[in-house]
C-alpha cells in the first residue's frame, strides 16, 4: 500500500474520523485508524462500537496512488504525526510486517500498523427508509435538546434524545428526570411511516460537530439497532438505545396559573449574579419571588459561607397569581442558553409543581420544563 496526499486534505479528514476513536477502547484495535486504498478511493475508519465513522476521498490531483491495500494504526500517535509533517505532501507507505514509513520533506517516521482484516466490520444499513434533513435545522434541534440529557446510566434511555419523525414533522425529547427539553419543527419530505429513535448524547454531540456551522443535507438511515448518517463524504453510525422512551407529554402542564415574560438577556443576566453565590452552597439553589398585586419579580440566592444576593428583575409582563418558587439556576440558565427567541415566558402552577419556559412567539414550539427544588 502506497500513497502521496495533501497533508491539510488528509488532517481535515483524519480529525473527523478521529472523534469516533476513545482513548479507553474495549478492543484494543479499535484504539487505531483504519486506511483502506483502491484504485478509486481512500477510505478513513474509526469506531469505539458506539460511534463509527467512515470517511472516503476520492483519487484526484491532493490523492496519488502507487498500490492499493490496507492498514490498522495507532490513532493517536499517526494523527500527531500528520499534524506536525513539514511539507504540504506526504508520502505513506507500508512495509513488511505492517511497518508505516511516512515522509514529508526530509522527515521520515516509521510506526508499527496492525492487520486490517481484524478490524471489525460497520454495521450493515438498509437505506430503504432513507429520508434527506437539512443539516443546520438537525445541527440546531440537536442544540436545543441534548444538554438535557441523563449522564448517569440508571436509566439508559435518559442518555439519549427521542427522535421521532414522521413526513411533515420532526419531534425531539430529552430530559434527566429534573428537566425536559422538546422541539418540534415542520419537515419537508419526512419519512413515509413514523420513525421514533433514541440516540445517544454522546454520538449527537459529534454529528453536530462534523455538521459544523455549514448547511449540509443529511441522509438518514434508520436501522434496527443502529442509525447512519450520510453527511457529504462522511458516514456517521450510531447504536441506538433499547428500550421504551417515558410518556413525556403527560408531564408538560396545559394550564398556568401565574406567567411572566421576559427579556432573555435580562433574565440571564441576573441568574448569572445570583449564581455566583449559589454555587458557593451545597444546595445550589435560587429563590424566585413573583409578586402580581404589586407587579415586582425578585430573584434572590444564598451561601451560608459567603453571603447572600437579592435583586430586582425587570420584566416585560406579568399576570395571574402571586408565587414564590426554588430551582436550581444552572438548569434555567441551559434552558435560557438554548432559547432561540430574545423574550421567553415562564408558566408557573404550583411552587412544588415544575414550570415551562417556552418562547414568546406563538409559532415556535419549543418547551423546557424545570423542576423546582423544595426547601423546607
């Protein structure tokens, strides 16, 4: 196997493929990166069996090839390599016994491969129920949706978010059990038959990162136990969750008893005070006061250590009845950061009830539900 490549080509493709590979691999080959050259194409693996992804760069004038073949090596110390080669081309040849010799300019490594036949095989994807997304719509509801994701893995469906499309619409769900997140939009040319999946935080955090701040169509390839995403020349598989995914409509209020619209930044900006005293606390924990009768909004937080912050809010409205309510900040502060509207209303029940912040703009439907803290 031999080839000359432009380096800034190769690192581009290399640090995609790469975001597949963990540093704790349960099988040790999958700690490497997979080559594999035909006459046409060089193909680019990595995969730690949650996450695989598969990069291919067609032969042209950045991609000469002397012989075909393939080669397993250590991710880590090949991309490292690349990034500090010389010149603008390399050279990249295996030797006998899977020994690499890489040559830019006057620098010659050599590293030990691994036998590519021992690299697993991806997953094999129908694409019968294929349907095409834009990029930066999926990019954006992965945003809104996937801080809110369970970290912990007592319930391994919370790790991920619930997909479910259908042909005219998109709905994504997340939440840890203290806080919920959901966006819905409109989609063109959705899947004919309903397609519901939970895909992990982790894998969606990456396929956001390769989308990147361009607008790419996506293709995605719904499987039984894992989905593929076709995202130029790079295909991204995930696993899927098992399981069922909670109800979550039923937790979502229909009615308020007390609302209060404000400017995000505003809102955002107090938290931010009030933060820092709470997070000095064991309980991290913010108190929001909503006085009707005498229409006044009062945030306050305490550190029996350090002290303790009170602070008026201005508002844009408010009605209903008065309310005194705990949560934890950083939850409202995610949820704030996630809003895509400049003012946001925040419905309220009960003090021990959890309450929605959803945009001010009556055709976004986005939903974030929070659940208070009880302190006494």
């Amino acid at each position: 196997m031999q080839f000359t490549i432009n380096r800034n080509l190769f690192l581009e493709n290399l640090n995609n493929a790469m975001r597949a590979i963990s540093s704790r691999a349960s099988i040790p080959i999958l700690s490497g990166i997979k080559l594999n050259l035909t006459d046409e194409m060089l193909t680019l693996t990595g995969s730690d069996t949650d996450i695989s992804i598969e990069i291919q760069i067609p032969v042209n004038d950045d991609l000469v090839v002397q012989s075909t073949g393939s080669i397993v090596l250590p991710a880590r110390f090949f991309s490292e390599i690349v990034k500090k080669l010389p010149g603008k081309d390399f050279s990249f040849e295996v030797k006998e016994s899977f020994q690499t010799k890489i040559v830019s300019e006057n620098t010659e490594f050599m590293i030990n491969g691994l036998d590519a036949n021992n690299y697993p095989h991806l997953p094999e994807i129908s694409t019968d129920a294929s349907f095409k997304i834009s990029g930066k719509t999926f990019r954006e509801i992965i945003n809104e949706t996937v801080f809110a994701v369970a970290t912990q893995e007592s319930r391994p469906t919370l790790t991920g978010v619930n997909f479910i499309f259908n042909n005219s619409s998109i709905k994504a769900v997340a939440t840890d059990s203290h806080r919920l997140s959901q966006r819905q939009i409109s989609l063109e040319n959705g899947p004919q038959t309903s397609t519901d999946l939970i895909i992990p935080g982790k894998s969606l955090v990456e396929l956001a990162r390769i989308i990147g701040e361009n607008d790419p169509e996506i293709t995605v390839n719904p499987g039984e136990n894992q989905v593929l995403f076709e995202v130029g020349n790079i295909a991204f598989y995930s696993r899927l969750l098992d399981g069922q995914y909670p109800d979550t409509d039923r937790l979502i209020p229909t009615e308020s008893t007390t609302s209060v619209e404000f400017e995000l930044p505003v809102l955002a900006r107090s938290l931010e005070r009030a933060s820092l005293l709470t997070h000095e606390s064991r309980n991290n924990v913010v108190k929001m006061t909503l006085d009707v009768q005498n229409q006044l909004v009062k945030l306050q937080g305490d550190s029996p250590e350090i002290g303790n912050v009170e602070e008026e809010i201005g508002f844009k409205n408010l009605e209903g009845d008065g309310l005194t309510i705990s949560f934890n900040p950083d939850y409202l502060r995610e949820a704030l950061r996630a809003s895509i509207t400049d003012s946001i209303i925040m419905n309220f029940t009960q003090p021990l009830r959890p309450f929605t912040v959803v945009p001010a703009k009556q055709d976004v439907n986005f939903t974030q539900l929070i659940t208070p803290v009880r302190t006494f």
